[in-house]
C-alpha cells in the first residue's frame, strides 16, 4: 500500500513529467543541468545550493539564448525528457532522505529516532527501502544525493 511519501515522491515525478511537456525547451535544458549537477557531486560539489543554482542557470540559459525555433513536437519530448529527470531525481531524494543509521555492521532505514507518523509512512513505503538500497550501493548517486555524513549518531 502506497504511503504519504509514496504519494508525494509520486507526485514530484508526475509534476515534473507534465511541466517537462508544457514548458519543453526550458525544461530540457534544466534537465541538462542536473546531469552536470550528477558530474560535480562526483567532484564534492553537492548539496541543494548546487543543484538549485545549477538548474536555475540551465532554464535562464535556455529562455536567452536565441535557439532556432524547433517543431513542437520535439521541444514537448526535449521538456518531457529534462521533466522526467528532474522528477525521477526529486522522487528518488524525497524516497532516500530520510535520517539513517548504522547498526552493528549494517544500516537501519529509516532511524527508529524518527517521529512514529514519519517513521511509519517511510517505513510502510514499498519504494523507500529500495530506493534507498540502490543509492546506497551506487557511488555516485550516493555522493549526489549526499548520503555519506547524515548517520544520527
């Protein structure tokens, strides 16, 4: 059963799916700024102050520079693909942002530490566990997502 961050990871997808489509070309180029957001976390510069700016940056670009005018067809799937990033990126960091903890030699996801409404709707979440699993043991999602230093202890 889906869970509240289920339904708000979910929705960050869906948002950035349709206004991908709406916006198109804006879109794509944001997009295009968070693959180089992706590239600099490999170099230690993460964090949301990047990735806000860097995206920014890549729609301002986009809306001035004097781009020659493309069909609509191709800019709403340019907008969808730069959307589709965006969202899967927002979706997977509202699933993994949740405080952690090492236990032993193993993690606990999400903390016991957490308040019981919060911990219940990550802990419930069929999506949140593997989301986070998977940027756990990717390095450079890890490093993008900024997993590395946020153990409670």
């Amino acid at each position: 059963m889906l869970t509240w961050v289920d339904l708000l990871a979910l929705l960050s997808l869906a948002l950035g799916m349709a206004l991908g489509l709406r916006a198109g070309l804006p879109l794509a180029f944001a997009g295009a700024g968070l693959l180089l957001y992706l590239l600099l976390a490999q170099l230690g510069l993460s964090g949301a102050g990047w990735g806000l700016g860097l995206g920014l940056l890549a729609g301002l670009l986009a809306k001035s520079l004097p781009l020659p005018p493309l069909p609509r067809g191709l800019e709403a799937l340019l907008g969808l693909l730069g959307g589709t990033l965006l969202g899967l990126f927002l979706a997977l960091a509202l699933w993994t942002g949740f405080p952690w903890e090492a236990v032993g030699g193993s993690l606990r996801y999400p903390s016991v530490n957490l308040p019981t409404p919060i911990y219940r709707g990550v802990s419930g979440s069929p999506f949140a566990r593997e989301a986070f699993r998977l940027a756990w043991k990717t390095p450079w999602l890890k490093r993008a997502l900024a997993l590395e230093g946020q153990d409670l202890r």
